[in-house]
C-alpha cells in the first residue's frame, strides 16, 4: 500500500483519497454559501439598496436559509419530463465543477494533487458541465429550457476555445522561464506556474491573455453580459426552468463552485496566486490570506459586470467570441511561439501581448461605434413654438344645466 | 508485487463492463439522445483505460475533445433538427447489409488482435509517467509531417461544414 | 410530439416543416405570465432557432368595458375610469377626462386650478418615463440595477403626490371644473426640492445606460420604424416622435396653458429602439424646464374651481373629441353628450393600444431577444390597451 | 339597462355652421359629388357627416390629395343612437399641414354593412375589429375580422344600447335598483341636526381581541342575526319587484312569455342558492339549466385518489354545465 500524507498524518492510499474528497465538498459548499451571501450583499451596494439584514446579524445566514428552503421544497418533476435525462442532469452538472477544484494552489503546500498537467485536467473536466447543462435542457421537454440549452452549448463551445487558446500560451511562457532553472516539462501545473511568479506576475506578461481568459470565464459561467441562457426576460431561467428544490440547488451550487474556482484559477495564473509580492519563503498563513483578497477583488468584480451590464444578444457574443477573441488568441500564440523559441526576452513577451491587447481595445470600441453611427446622440431638440390656433368665434353656449 | 487482484485490475474491470454496457447502449437506444449520452460514458470509458496506462496526456485531451467538444455538438444537432422523432433505422431495409458489414469489421478486428504479439510489462509500475515535454518534443520532431497533414485535413473539413451549414442564396 | 395537459386540452404540436435536417420551427409562446410583457399580455412567436418567423399578439385580458361602464355613470361619476386606464399617468388621463367635460359644458376653470393640474401631468410623466427606464432596463439585461435607481426617484415623486392628494396611483384628484381641495401650503416648495432629486436620478440613468457599449449594441437598429409606417399605424408620442416626426399634441394642437413656457421636443432619426429610449430620456428632461418654469409662474392664491356649479350637469347635446399628451403618445376622449346628466358614448383612444399594433412588423425576422426588446420599448400599459 | 331614458333627440346640435374656408370647404371642393353636411363641434373640430357608401372613397382621397394629406388616422369609433342607428366616426390629422377632421356616416341599426379602409391605414386593422365586435358592424375587405378584445366565440356586442349592463348584474346578484334609482335633490340642511345624537348614543365599540367569550359569541349571533334579516329583505325585494313592479329597462317587448316565476327558494336560503334562481325580466334568455349536485371532497388523508377523482369529476360537470349554457345562450 503506498502511503500517502494527508495533514501530517500517513495512511493508506484510498483512505487519503476519500478523505480529500470530502473534504473538496465541505469546502465547497462553506465556499458556495459564503458567495452567495456576498453577491446578494455585494449585488445591493451596487443597487443603491441593503441586501439581506434579517436573517443573522447583518444577514449572514441568509444562504443557510436558502439552503433550508431549497432542502423544503418538493422536487417538482414535469410529467412529460423524460425521467434519465432530468434527474442525472444536476448532478452531472456539479461533479465536474468539484473536481476542477484538484489541482488548484491554495499556497505553497496546500492543494489537493498537484497534478502534472493541471492546467489541461481543469479545462478537460469542465467541458464536461456543458454535457449536465445540455442534459437539463432537453430533459425537461420545456420550449425555454430547449432555447436556453442551445444557447449555453453554442456559447460554451465558442468561449473554450480561445481560452485554451490563452493557457497554452500562458504555459508557453511559463515553460521558457522554467526551462532556465529546470525541466520546463513541470509548467503544466499550476502550482509550478505560480512558484515561478515571485517577482513578475504573468499578467504584466501576457495582458491579452489576462483580458481574454477574464471574458471567456464570464462566458463559461453564464454571467452577464453574457448570461443570455439563462436570461429570464426572453427565455425564463433558460435550462433550469423546470427544476426545483434541491435539484436546482444543485444547480445554483455548481454556479458559484464554478465562479469560486475560475477566479482562483484566474488569480493564479496572471495574480500570482500565493506568490507574487512576498514570494514562498513567507508563511503559509500570509500566502492563503494573499490569494484569499486576490480571489474576492476578482469576484467583487464579476458581481459588479452583473449589476452594470445588460445582456448581449446571441449572434453579437458568437460573433465577439469567433471573429474577435479567436484570432487574437491565436495571434498571441503565434507571436509568443516566434519570440520564446527565438530566445526573446521576457519583458518582449509582455510588450507584445500588450501591443495587441490595445489593438483588441481599439477594434471593438471601433466597432461599437461604427455601429452607433455617426455618435449615440441621434436625437436633436427643436424648440417648441405651440401653434396659436384661431379658435372660430363661436357663440359660448352657456353652461347646461337647470 | 503479489499477483492478486491490484487496484488497477479492479479499475480496469470496472471501466470495462461500462464501456462496453454503454457501447450496446449506443446502437440499442430507444431514444437517440439516450444514444448520445451513451456514446459519452464510452468515450470517458476509453479516458479512463488511459489513465490506468499513465498516459495523462492523452486521457486529457481524449475527455477534452470527445467528451465535451464533439459530444455537445451531436447533442446540440440533435435538439434542434427533426431527428429525434424519426424512426429508427435499426429495424430499416438495409438491415441484413447492416449485419453482414459489422461481422465483416469484427472478423477484421479478431484477426488483428491475435496475429499482433503484446509485450506486457511485467508490472504496473514500470511504465513511466511520460512527461509534457517529451510528448512535444516527439510531435514537433518525429511528427511533424502527419501532424501537418491531419491539420490540413480537419481545416478542409471544417470549410465544408460552413459550406453546407450556410443558407444557399435562394432560401431567405 | 402531441404534449397533454391536465385539462386535458391538447397543446398545439411544433409546425413540422419536411425538409431533411431543417430546423423545425418551434411556436414559443410568450404568455400571459412572462417577466418581458409588462402585464397580461400575450405573444405566440413562431420561432426558427432564434429567428422569429411569426407573431401573433393577443390582447383583450385586461378588458373591463370602461366605456360602457362610463355610459352608465354621470359626467361627475366616470372620472375613477381614468385613473384605471393608465394607473402610470393617472394624471394626464383625468385631465383629459375633465377638459372634455368642461369643453362640453362650457366651464371656464380658475388660474390656479389649471396650473396646479399641469404641474401634476408632468410630474405623472417624469414617474411613467422613469417606469420605462426602470422596466426596460430589466428587459435588456441590467439585473435589477435600472429598476431599484429609478424606483429610487418614483418614490419622491409619490411623496409629493401623497401630500397633495392622498393616494401614489390612482389620484381621483381633479374635479370638473377645477381640483377637489386646495394643494398643501408648501406645494411649491416640495416639488422644488423633488425636481432636484429627480434631475440627479435623470443624469444616474443618463450614465448608467446611455454610452454602454453592450446597451448600444443591443438597442441600436433593433425594431426601427419608419415615419409613414408609424403615422400609417397610428402610432403618436415618444415612438413617433422618435421615427422623425416632430408630432407632439403640446406644440401641434395646445390646450390649457402650455403656450406660457418654451422648452423643446425631442426628435429622433432611426426610429429604432435606442432612439425611442433617447427620445423618452431627454423629454423628462425638457418636463423638469416645464415644470420649473410652471412652478415660479403659479399664482400662490386664488380660488380651485368656479363659483357657481351646476348640482346637476347636464351639458347641452354636442360631441367633443378632447385629445391631448400623455406621456405614451395622444390620449383622447371622444364624448357625446345627448342632454341628460350621463354621457352618451364615451370613446378613450389609448395610445398603447395603436402603438402595440406596430409591434409585429418590428418582431418579424428578428431574434427572440429582439422582439422582447421591441416590446419593451413601446412601453405599455395592459389596462390602457384593452380599456 | 336598455334605452332607460330616450334622448332629447340630438339630430343637430344648435346648428353653427363652420366658418367659411375651413376644412369642410377643402372637402368639398375636393370631392364635388359627395355631399358633406358639415358641423362644428364643442371642441372646434369640423364634423362632416356623409352617406355610408362613399366613406372609403373620402377617406382614400381625403389622404392622397396634396391640399387634405390626412395621414394620421387618429381614431375610429361607432355610436349607438338606438332607433335612429349606428354612427360611424373616423377622426382624421394630416400632420403636413396639421388641420384636423371628424368623417361621421350612418348606419341601419341592425345589419350595418361598411367598406374597410385598412388598406389605406394600418391602424384600421385593429380599431375596425374593435368596432366590429362592440358594435356588430360589419367591415367588408378586413384581412382577419376575428374577435380582439372580447372571447373568439362571443358574438354579442356589448357597447350597443340595446345590450342589457344591469341584468348581467342582477343575475350576478348584484341589488342593481340600488344603483339606478333616480335620488330626490338633497333636502335643506337642517336634515342633519339629529344625526350627531345617534352618533354619540352608539355605544363605545369594544375591539374583538379584547371582548370575553360570551361577548364574542353574542356578537356572532347578532352578525348572524343581521345577515338573515338582509338576505330575507333582499328576497323579498325581489320577489315584489318580479312579480308587480314594472321590470328596470323599459317595456318588455311584446309577445315575450312572462319569465317564469323563481323557484320558491326559502328567505333565508342556505348557501346553494348561489345559482342564479330568477330570470331577468326582460331578457329573453332561457333560464339557466339547473345546476348539477356536485360530489363531495372527501378529506385528502382518508383517500387521496377518491379526492382527485371527486375534484376532477367537479371540473367535468363544471365544464358541461358551461358549455350547456353557452349552447343554451347561441340558441342552437
């Protein structure tokens, strides 16, 4: 049996692995209630209102309350509803999301496997969510959730792509700067990636690809302004209209077990994650603290695009998604290909990638405002003159009445 | 290492018995998104038999490509044409050509299975995890012409697929 | 597939179309009971993927025969009607209610009386502009931001119209012939401050909507309507004005006092919906000018309504078509009056109820996401649709 | 309440003739052979009243010719006069030259027939289904002339005069003689002197939280009491007003069987009497079928499916009895 540690202690291989998983869910779920509380207080502030203050001291149990109501609630099924397909939609919507949380650096030594190729592991199960989601769709035999299910596999598919796009690139550079020091083959783990951010966060060196893997994460969580399956204007909560109870729980849990996870996946990979200011050598209690504030700036900020932004239509996010973000990704591998195998330095890796992130900047606000014409303001004032009309004398009847 | 039932065996019997239930599953579904959904246990079948021979890599990109990619586009198809109500081709005309095509493919498979002599390794552990950089360096170097190749193949195949899918000029 | 429902009536299957592998063509039904209606509104959309190919409105929920109930009531009696018809210009309904009376009756009304009702009617269509911004915002896509910002500035509106008649929506305020009691001493004042408050909501809204990137692209030539296909459907207000026609009963036909003040009318170009949304935008705007100008000019006494009443109207037989701006488009009343003390025929021309007729033809051949955002920019009002 | 009062015959408002040059003098120098009479109306508008079968030519030219341009047909309306007939109302604005026009034209009471102008005006589509089935006119040419506001198969129409408001009413129990009756002019005010006396005599009303239990039940006995004693007046009220008093809505018309007399419900009849037990006066609908005895819901726990079917059966028979009086109603 080989032995394996599991905080300090050593035991046998399968114990250690069922101990992490559960472990992976406890987390998971304290994460979950912790985010929805935030996005609902968060949300709020941005609303001009309070949020929840009823429940706990200043609204803390609030998601504790969600959870209960959800528990309560009977698991509506719809009779014409086609059993398989409905019932393992949730579930096969929010395995994946748990396991993507494997490879994720919390600090130096803390994580569940450090696995080699971290980074391809993440993105190979979370492609998985798409299938729970198409499940859902069709499952629940409902026009809406039919739309909203078409909806999220099109615009799942076309927002992966560039961000594989992205990681490759990320790990071309990160494998340069190991190679120096080391087997270049470890930049597949994003622990190693984040060792190596000591002193330049990768987002100074590939700011496209930051920019980029910022919207494609908005677009893989259906967070606006890319939320259009799940938009309740048009289609009325999109696949899981016909869920409810514990089953779109579990829905809603995968949600923001994803949000949690992509931004600290995120964090890690452009912030630094545990390392970038105070780098290794600082203990690990500062280390989960650092990539702690990193993760809730960038969540404070997901929660701000859903307050600040309407919806984009599904042919313009397609269209964004293939005709914008893929060839610039593609570019961005292309010139870092060129530079690193041509022993560039780093700093012209960065000085590239920044090159066509203002490129990128440029063509969409050229496009935006081709698109408004000759400017947003198409409506001019004339003055108002009201017209003086020569009432005909007319004898004044004199008011009826006896 | 005592030959006895490692864990490895048991994984692998258990892969097994799924892929090959979820492969009948594929042809026998009632339901052709049941058969979709079916094709995907057997594709994370096949993921799985990768990960027992260590060969991350390919498992990754086997789940990654199969698993979300070409799956959701069957599903995405399915959902929105007319072809979840046709009628099943299983019972159709052509069945005997059917049958006698797949026993062809059968003998095929049979016969090259056992005229290849297998090396097993003679235990688990001595296959070493391949690292990344040796599989990029094998494809760029010792490759490099079919992985071109298959490039070119799967753009032209990608332009045929816009072909069909945009609306001829008299339509709209 | 033939789909059973518990009443066991059979909902209409999906139109097959034969071809191979074409998409079939789904009919969506956007129901009574849909966030994108604004009420009890329903629209079957035959959709193709996400292209509308058909639609089909259907009104008449909300329909409770105000006119016929009017011809039963006395001229003093059927002014509850107008407020239900608009609940979110319940003021400008009134007014149009009572002009007609007073016209028929040959009733002059006070000074005071007349400038305390226009101070009112534009306040009403600063909060029904605000209702607008605040659903259409929810339409496309700010999650509950649009709504809580502009709720904020309705509130104050509400106050004041609380303290000058009691109620938030349905006023029952004006009388014929004047106002039912005196406004409260510090009327004037209040509204100043409220118009400070409201200018700071305005310029909020203006920020957070205008100049967004995603908001432009999604209203932007979505739904656009040109001038003679608005006038050929009878459409009037913002949506006509902002199809290029400089149309506004105000300036076209004035009635009461509304040649005192001089602001400007809006006028689009595209006549899509970004136009509609700009139009609306700066006519609260030029309300606020009206409205300060109207408050430094009214008379700080003098009497609400005539001396001498009749206990009884009964207006002599005669006909009037009294049409005037609400903050939707042209609000009439066609009232005929045969001597006795209850009206004859009592026609409401409603604005929303021509504007929605326009709808189909700015949903055809759109995306579904369109046809929502189209509906949302006529900004209707059910109860006034279907009367 | 049909005709409950026949107007001051209207057939001309104290006839002003617009002045000269107006709009009406446009028209007839536009279209000669029509001839417009021409009125002006309380709101300055000029009204001008042609015969029913050029309304389409009028209409068509009145937009065409470059000195009307009407383009903006602001509203389309009907009025019922009764024995004189339908008056159709096209109210019309050219925006060009912003000069407005009233077109009016009579119509036969019953079987009005009338050429449709959606091909001029979109509009028109949806005010002239509205008018069709307010008023039953018919509009020749009108691409979907189905029902909009009111039910697909509802084929009476309500804004005519002769449509009854009140009876629909009382057979929805409404006390309509309370509504309608004529009230004397108040009387002088020293009428009210007494009132305050009753008023401060009235004993101190004591909340219901706050009463002890005898209180409460005697307070329930006298409500019940009350209760009773109202219901038996209104039977009452209307036994008298069925069988004596001439009924609301004008003289029955002639050759009409009397209604039959209401079934002998008992004063204070239990709460079955909600199904309507006497037939309006002077509608000449067949009284309804009477309503079916419905099963009872036996309590969910005892046996869940003798509940479901009992509740289904209820819908059943709800939906024949439905049907029954709709089938009833169109007579067939």
């Amino acid at each position: 049996m080989v032995l394996s540690e599991f905080a300090g202690v050593s035991m046998p291989d399968w114990i250690d692995a069922i101990l992490r998983i559960i472990f992976i869910v406890a987390l998971m779920t304290i994460m979950a209630f912790a985010l929805i509380y935030g996005e609902r207080k968060i949300l709020a502030r941005f609303q001009a209102r309070v949020g929840p203050t009823r429940t706990g001291p200043i609204g803390t149990l609030q998601s504790i309350a969600d959870a209960l109501k959800l528990i309560t609630k009977e698991d509506v099924r719809p009779i014409t509803a086609d059993r398989w397909a409905f019932e393992l939609a949730p579930y096969m919507a929010f395995v994946p999301v748990f396991l993507v949380f494997v490879p994720m650096p919390f600090t130096e030594t803390w994580f569940i496997r450090d696995l080699n190729l971290g980074l391809l592991f993440v993105f190979a199960v979370l492609g998985l969510n798409i299938v729970g989601v198409v499940m859902a769709a069709w499952g629940s035999d409902n026009k809406y959730a039919l739309l909203g299910g078409v909806r999220a596999a099109a615009q799942a598919i076309s927002y992966e792509i560039p961000m594989l796009l992205i990681v490759v690139a990320v790990v071309m550079v990160a494998a340069g700067r190991l190679a120096v020091d080391g087997d270049a083959s470890a930049a597949g783990s994003i622990n190693s990636i984040v060792g190596d951010q000591t002193t330049t966060p990768y987002i100074l060196l590939q700011p496209l690809g930051f920019f980029i893997f910022i919207i494609g994460m908005l677009a893989e969580l259906h967070r606006p302004p890319f939320d259009m399956p799940i938009a309740e204007s048009e289609v009325v909560g999109g696949y899981f209209v016909e869920y409810s109870g514990m089953r779109w729980g579990l829905f809603f849990l995968a949600e923001y077990t994803a949000l949690f996870l992509l931004v600290v996946l995120a964090s890690s990979l452009f912030l630094g994650g545990w390392n970038w200011p105070f780098g290794a050598d600082v203990g690990l209690g500062l280390q989960i603290v650092l990539t702690l504030v990193k993760t809730t700036v960038m969540i404070v900020l997901v929660i701000g695009s859903r307050a600040l932004f309407p919806r984009l239509r599904i042919d313009q996010l397609m269209s964004f998604s293939w005709k914008v973000l893929l060839p610039f990704a593609i570019i961005q591998v292309i010139a870092n290909g060129i530079i690193l195998s041509y022993g560039g330095a780093d700093w012209v890796v960065g000085l590239v990638s920044f090159g066509l992130l203002v490129a990128l900047g440029g063509l969409v606000y050229y496009i935006m405002r081709r698109k408004q014409g000759e400017g947003t303001r198409t409506v001019q004032t004339t003055p108002a003159t009201p017209r003086v009309i020569t009432a005909p004398e007319v004898t004044p009847v004199e008011a009826g009445g006896d | 290492m005592e030959d006895g039932v490692t864990a490895t065996q048991v994984v692998f019997w258990i892969l097994a018995v799924v892929m090959l239930v979820s492969a009948i599953g594929v042809i026998t579904a009632g339901n052709i998104v049941y058969a979709a959904l079916f094709f995907i246990a057997a594709l994370a079948g096949v993921a799985g038999i990768y990960l027992i021979l260590t060969v991350e890599f390919i498992a990754l990109v086997q789940l990654l490509i199969y698993g979300s990619a070409v799956v959701i586009l069957i599903l995405f198809a399915l959902m929105l044409t007319r072809a979840r109500e046709r009628p099943q081709a299983l019972f159709g005309r052509s069945r005997p050509l059917g049958i006698a095509a797949a026993l062809g493919l059968m003998a095929a498979l049979i016969g090259g299975i056992v005229a290849t002599t297998w090396t097993t390794p003679e235990s688990s552990s001595a296959i070493q995890p391949v690292g990344l950089q040796t599989i990029g360096d094998a494809i760029f170097t010792i490759w490099i012409v079919p992985f071109i190749i298959v490039g070119v193949l799967l753009s032209i195949a990608l332009d045929g697929a816009i072909m069909l899918a945009s609306p001829d000029e008299d339509d709209n | 597939m033939v789909q059973q429902t518990f009443e066991g009536e059979v909902l209409t299957e999906p139109v097959v179309v034969e071809r191979e592998f074409e998409t079939v063509d789904m009919n969506i039904n956007i129901g009574p009971q849909h966030p994108a209606t604004h009420g009890v509104f329903r629209m079957v959309l035959t959709v193709d993927g996400e292209i509308v190919k058909d639609a089909i409105p259907y009104i008449g929920y909300m329909h409770r025969g105000g006119e016929k109930l009017s011809e039963n009531l006395d001229y003093r009696g059927a002014l509850g009607y107008q407020d239900r018809t608009d609940y979110l210009a319940a003021f400008n309904s009134e007014w149009v209610y009572v002009n007609a009376v007073e016209r028929l009756a040959g009733i002059e009304i006070p000074e005071r009386a007349e400038y305390v009702r226009l101070i009112l009617a534009e306040f009403n269509r600063l909060l029904s502009h605000f209702m607008f911004m605040g659903a259409f915002g929810t339409d496309v896509g700010y999650f509950g931001t649009a709504f809580t910002w502009t709720f904020k500035e309705r509130e104050r509106i509400q106050d004041l119209f609380e303290a000058v008649c009691g109620d938030r929506i349905m006023y029952n305020y004006f009388r014929v012939g004047g106002l039912a009691w005196e406004p409260h001493e510090t009327f004037i004042e209040d509204s100043h401050w409220v118009l400070d408050q409201v200018e700071v909501g305005i310029s909020d809204v203006d920020e957070l909507m205008t100049d967004n990137e995603v908001f432009v692209a999604r209203c932007r030539d979505v739904g656009a309507m040109t001038a003679d296909e608005a006038i050929s459907y009878g459409v009037t207000g913002p949506m006509l004005r902002a199809s290029g026609v400089p149309f506004d009963l105000r300036v076209e036909e004035p009635y009461s006092i509304y040649d005192r003040f001089h602001w400007e009318i809006p006028v689009g170009e595209r006549g899509d919906v970004y136009d509609r949304y700009l139009v609306r935008l700066e006519e609260m705007r030029q309300s606020v000018t009206i409205l300060r100008q109207a408050l430094d000019q009214m008379p700080t006494s003098g009497p609400i309504e005539p001396e001498r009443m009749p206990a009884r109207l009964r207006p002599a037989p005669g006909e009037i078509y009294m049409r005037q701006e609400n903050p939707r488009g042209e609000y009439g009343i066609y009232m005929v009056s045969d001597g006795t003390d209850k009206p004859w025929r009592v026609k409401m021309r409603s604005p929303c109820f021509h504007n929605l007729s326009s709808l189909k033809p700015q949903v055809i051949n759109t995306y579904l996401a369109d046809a929502v955002v189209a509906l949302g920019s006529i900004d209707i009002v059910l109860c006034e649709v279907d009367r | 309440m049909t005709s409950r009062r026949t107007p001051a015959a209207p057939e001309e408002p104290p006839s002003n003739e617009p002045p000269p040059g107006s709009i009406a003098d446009t028209y007839r120098e536009v279209m000669p052979l029509v001839n417009f009479d021409a009125a002006l109306t309380k709101g300055d508008d000029v009204a001008l009243t042609i015969p029913s079968d050029s309304i389409h030519e009028v209409i068509e030219r009145g937009r065409e010719d470059e000195r009307l341009q009407m383009n903006l047909l602001r509203n389309q309306t009907a009025v019922d006069w009764e024995e004189r007939g339908l008056e159709i109302v096209y109210h019309l604005y050219s925006i060009p030259l912003r000069q407005a026009v009233t077109i009016k034209s009579w119509l036969p009471a019953e079987g009005a027939i009338v050429e449709s102008v959606t091909d001029i005006y979109e509009m028109a589509n949806w005010a002239e289904r509205e008018c069709r089935e307010m008023f039953g006119i018919e509009f020749i040419g009108h691409p979907d002339p189905r029902n909009l506001l009111l039910d697909e198969d509802l084929d009476i129409h309500p804004l005519r005069k002769s449509h009854p408001l009140a009876p629909i009413e009382m057979e929805q129990g409404v006390d309509v003689e309370f509504f309608t009756k004529e009230y004397p002019p108040p009387e002088p005010a020293e009428e009210e002197a007494p009132a305050p006396e009753a008023a401060a005599a009235a004993p101190e009303r004591k909340r219901v939280e706050d009463m002890t239990e005898e209180e409460r039940e005697e307070r329930r006995a006298e409500q019940a009491e009350r209760v009773a004693r109202a219901r038996e007046l209104a039977a009452v009220r209307r036994a008298e007003r069925l069988a004596g008093a001439p009924p609301a809505g004008g003289p029955r018309p002639e050759g009409a069987a009397p209604p039959p007399p209401p079934a002998a419900a008992p004063a204070a009849a239990p709460a079955a009497e909600a199904a309507p037990s006497a037939a309006p006066a002077q509608d000449d609908r067949p009284p309804a079928p009477p309503p079916p005895e419905l099963p009872t819901i036996p309590d969910a726990e005892e046996d869940p499916e003798g509940r479901a079917a009992a509740q289904a059966e209820r819908v059943r028979l709800g939906r024949e009895l439905a049907a029954a009086r709709r089938a009833q109603l169109r007579g067939d």
